[in-house]
C-alpha cells in the first residue's frame, strides 16, 4: 500500500501494537486498539517490595537502535539507566561461575579468560581450541548456505561442553528455547554473520567482529527507564489520546472488503467477540503467533498456518525479597547466575535483581530482591504445580545455588504461557513467505512471532508494518 489508510485496527495492545498505533496516528490516522487483557502485554511493571520491578523483560538492548529511537521520540531519553552490575554467572556442579571476558553471545574468543573461568574441563578446553584449526563442514551456513541450528553447528565447531555450559545457558534463555533447534540466522544474527564470513574458525570470526565493533568496550549494552519497562507502555498511551482503546475486547474473525477481479482488497471488516463489526482499512495483526495463526487464515491461508505452527514454550518467573543476611553472598559486580539444563535444578535462571538496578537498592533496607525464572523448552514443570509449591520449588534451587537461611519478606508471581516462540532453522525464509502473502493486502503480522523476541525487534516489526502500509511520520531520530 502507498495511502496511508484513514482507519487501522491493531490486534493487540502489547509493546508493538501501540507502537504501530503510534506511528499511524504520527501518520495522522484513526486507530483501534483491541486488547482482551492489559494493555502492555506482557511488558508490565508493578510495585515490590516498595519499589517498581519489571514482571518479565526488564531492559532493551542498545546494540540495535529501534527501542532507543523510540524512548528518543517519547522524551523518555533523561529516564533511561544502563545495570550497575553487568557481569553474569553461570551454575556449575555446586559453584557460581562468572562468565569469561570476551564472550559474543556466548562463543569464547579469549581462550585464556575461558580457562581463567573455571567453567570447563581441560578436555573441554582442548576441543574449543580444536575450532581453531578445524576445516569447514559440509553442512555448515558457509558452505551449505542454509540456515541451521545453533546447537549442532557449535558442536561440531567447539564440542559439547561449551554448547552445554556456556552457549545453551546463554542462548537458550533468549527464546526459553533448546539451542539443539533453535535457528542460527533468526536468533543469532550475529553468530550467523560470523559463520558465514568465510573463515571456518567461529572463534576466528568472532574475535573479528569484536575488533570491528565501533562502540567503546566499556559501553552499556542494555537500557531501561527508572520506572521500568512499562514507562513506554505509559509513554505511547499519553501520546494516543485519540485512539479507541477496546480493552477486554478480543478480535475473532477478519473479512477482506473492496476487493474485485481488477484490484486486491481496499479494507477489513473486524469482528470483535461482542458482536461489534468494526470497517478499517488497514489492519496490523500484533498478537502471539498462536492467536494470530487462525486469524490471518481467514485472509492469507498459507500465512496462517505457517504463523499458527510456530511452537510456543511458557515461562514462570518470581519476584523474592530477603530481609539482610538471609540470603548468601553474591558478587555485587554480578546481574544474575544463568543454569545450565543438565545440573537437575529446577530454575533456569536467577537475576540478582537489587544488584543489577541501582534503583531496585534501598539503603534503609539494605534488603535484597531477586527474579527467579522456570521454563524452557522440554521442561514444562513449572506448569503442573500451584502457586504454593512453584515458590518452595523455587526455594530449594535458590538455597541451592546462593544459599537461604530464612523465608521471603515478599513474593510475585507471574506465569507467561505459550508466550515465548521458538524460531527453528528456516524462520526467517517462512516469515519472508508470510509477508510476501499479505503485501498485496491490507494486513499485516507483526510482533514477537516474526523476527525476534527482543523489544527493539517487536518495535521494529510495528514500524515495518506501519511504514509497509503508507504510514510515515516524523521521528527525532534515524533508525535506518
């Protein structure tokens, strides 16, 4: 579409839904918003223990420009905090581990730091080195030229003990994902550039985009607002006065209008679980992949299935407080111990909270807040238990790895089901059919089912979406 449509319908009210109705009204169009829970999806922040803590995503990468240009756009930019503490730590065998130095997304490039670690063996470190010298493999991105799965493609460069300990930890946490089938290209990108550099050594490969890099080596690498992540959620509302805003509304079918045997659809019909029928000329469909599957079936069959089979996995995550002294010693300088599948713990993940945030640090207190996390793909426990058995589960893997002499002052608990896809080899090549089905009509996918699950990548969907639709507007900022 080159006209920007008078009136769009946003399926969803998360982080990219009202980024596009953003950009439409910027572009000077009526929006619907339809939204059958909270606005915000699941970037929702909320008051513990006295202080505003993130429910589930906590910060955005820098290192892609699009959540930075929109907190630009929305004056958010004198609100914005980089973590205090920046190290990770990784559970091995009863120990914390800090991560080596000079890691890209987890593949070693200083093989010096990653003996200094601790955290594998010498015949782990031997076969690492092996990349080094090890010749190019038939089905490897750079020879193939297909997409792959991380997992395999490390294994055979570095082995099993890396990709166990230090890459699927890392990786695999991004998506809740198994790096055994998550793809390369779509989760990865960059490790996919390095594959495909034309050096078979990744560890090579690496250690020349770090040289590369135009950033200082000391800079932040993530960013949040003091207020939490829903200050861009609270942002974009205040900028959206105008829109309707159908929350507790859920969109249950879609009709193409307009169209004839000498040109494509001109609008929508949207049909809301009320009965309401709302005509828009432009639809962006922005909810999770398993909803928006049988939606877009209605308009773009094949579209449809391909969006409606990506597999989901569902996460837990909880918020503790300790009162001083209850809980172990952690290093200050550390954001959170990542655990690797095979140490039988139940948590997946533990971020030091209160290290992390300067903010979340209450000197009065001088309490600690941790944010602990149970899911990933293949490992649907966390599902199977109430509330009251989640925490001591919790609990035990907590005493565990830090060390606990005492209860929690606080708990939240936040269960996100089916809300992580997880990108298997081809992802982007199925996307790129996606939206070849659905240029020449006015509807489009968008969000965490089509090229990342990152905030930058959800806004950056929306504004694809926008933009791909006719819709321009002024921004303080390039994100080209």
């Amino acid at each position: 579409m080159t006209d920007r449509p008078d009136h769009v319908v946003i399926v969803g009210g998360g982080i990219t839904g009202l980024t596009a109705a953003y950009r439409f009204t910027q572009a000077g169009a009526a929006v619907t918003v339809v939204e059958p829970h909270k606005l915000g999806g699941k970037v929702q922040t909320s008051m513990f223990a006295g202080r505003a803590v993130d429910e589930s995503a906590d910060n955005f990468l820098l290192r892609v420009p699009q959540a930075l240009a929109l907190c630009h756009d929305l004056d958010l930019d004198g609100e914005l905090v980089s973590p205090a503490a920046r190290a990770a730590e990784v559970f091995l065998d009863g120990r914390r581990h800090r991560l080596p130095e000079g890691h890209l997304l987890g593949v070693p490039t200083d093989l010096d730091a990653l003996e200094r670690s601790g955290i594998l063996s010498p015949a782990g470190l031997a076969r690492v080195a092996e990349d080094l010298d090890r010749p190019a493999d038939p089905t490897d991105p750079a020879v193939a030229g297909g997409d792959v799965a991380i997992g395999p493609y490390l294994r055979r460069r570095m082995g099993d003990e890396v990709v166990d300990h230090l890459i699927d930890p890392l990786l695999g946490g991004i998506n809740a994902g198994d790096t055994a089938t998550l793809s390369l290209a779509a989760v990865v990108p960059q490790l996919d550039a390095a594959a495909r550099s034309g050096d078979p050594s990744i560890i090579r490969s690496c250690r020349a985009q770090r040289a590369a890099a135009t950033a200082a080596p000391d800079a932040p690498i993530f960013a949040t607002p003091l207020g939490g992540m829903a200050r861009l959620v609270d942002a974009l509302l205040a900028l959206l006065p105008a829109a309707d805003l159908r929350v507790g509304r859920s969109v249950v079918g879609l009709e193409l209008t307009g169209a004839d045997a000498t040109r494509p659809a001109t609008g929508v019909l949207v049909g809301l679980d009320d009965g309401t029928v709302l005509d828009a000329d432009a639809v962006v469909v922005a909810c999770p992949a398993h909803v928006a599957g049988p939606l877009l079936a209605q308009v773009a069959p094949e579209a449809g299935r391909t969006i409606g089979a990506l597999v989901h996995t569902s996460a837990s995550m909880v918020a503790l407080a300790f009162e001083p002294g209850v809980l172990g010693a952690t290093d200050p300088g550390s954001s959170g111990c990542l655990i690797p599948r095979d140490q039988g713990t139940f948590l997946s993940a533990i971020s030091f909270a209160s290290n992390k945030w300067a903010q979340l640090r209450d000197p009065e207190r001088d309490d600690a807040i941790l944010r602990v996390s149970a899911g990933r793909l293949g490992d649907d426990r966390h599902l199977d238990l109430d509330d009251a058995d989640l925490v001591e589960r919790m609990l035990v893997d907590v005493d565990r790895v830090v060390g606990l002499s005492g209860a929690p002052t606080a708990v939240r608990i936040n269960r996100w089901f089916d809300s992580f896809p997880q990108y298997e080899p081809g992802h982007l090549a199925r996307m790129d059919a996606v939206d070849a089905e659905l240029a020449p009509l006015p509807v489009r996918f968008a969000g965490m089912g089509q090229r990342g699950v990152g905030i930058p990548a959800c806004i950056d969907s929306a504004e694809r979406a926008a933009a791909s639709l006719g819709a321009s507007w002024p921004t303080r900022r390039s994100v080209s």
